[in-house]
C-alpha cells in the first residue's frame, strides 16, 4: 500500500511527533509531559508517495511493527496508546503523573 506523505505527517503530528525541517522532514517524538524522546522518522521533500519499503523503514523508526504503525497513522491508534507501547518496548521512560 502506499500512503501519500502529507497524510502520514500530518497524523505524526496529531500523534505527538513535532516537524524539524531540513534535507528531509524530520519527526521527534514529544510525550505527554512534553518530554523529547529519541524516537523519530523522517520523510523526503521530494517524495510523491511512501511505499511498502519506505513505510517499513519508518514504522522500525517509531519503534512498531508495520501493522501497528498503519493503525497509528490510520488513527486507531492513538496517542496514549502508542506511548504505552513506546514504554513497553523501552523506547521510552513511562511518565509518573505530576501532582
């Protein structure tokens, strides 16, 4: 399946990635708390269409499996959801509630 880039980046950004712009458009992950994580992506100025290889490579990057990561972009997976996931997998830090 291909997806078109600005559908993807769009949903990053309503998951929690903020854009930093270069050579390529570059996705960091904020938690919740607001919090930098390591977890990015990345997609390609020029790019028409994201293919299957392309999607793969960015679905490794944000720490999912290539079936998690079409549910994150297609929206049944939401934020909480993948931030659980990111915790699960260590990729992050689980964050204790402020008081």
């Amino acid at each position: 399946m291909v997806r078109k880039p600005s559908d993807v980046e769009k949903s990053l950004t309503k998951k929690g990635f903020q854009r930093k712009e270069g050579d390529h458009s570059y996705f960091n992950y904020f938690t919740k708390a607001g919090k930098k994580t390591s977890v990015f992506t990345k997609t390609s100025h020029g790019a028409k269409e994201l293919d299957d290889s392309l999607l793969g490579l960015m679905a490794r990057q944000c720490k999912l499996s290539r079936q998690n990561f079409d549910l994150l972009i297609e929206c049944p997976l939401d934020r909480d959801s993948y931030e659980r996931k990111l915790v699960e997998v260590g990729a992050i830090e689980a964050q204790t509630p402020s008081k």
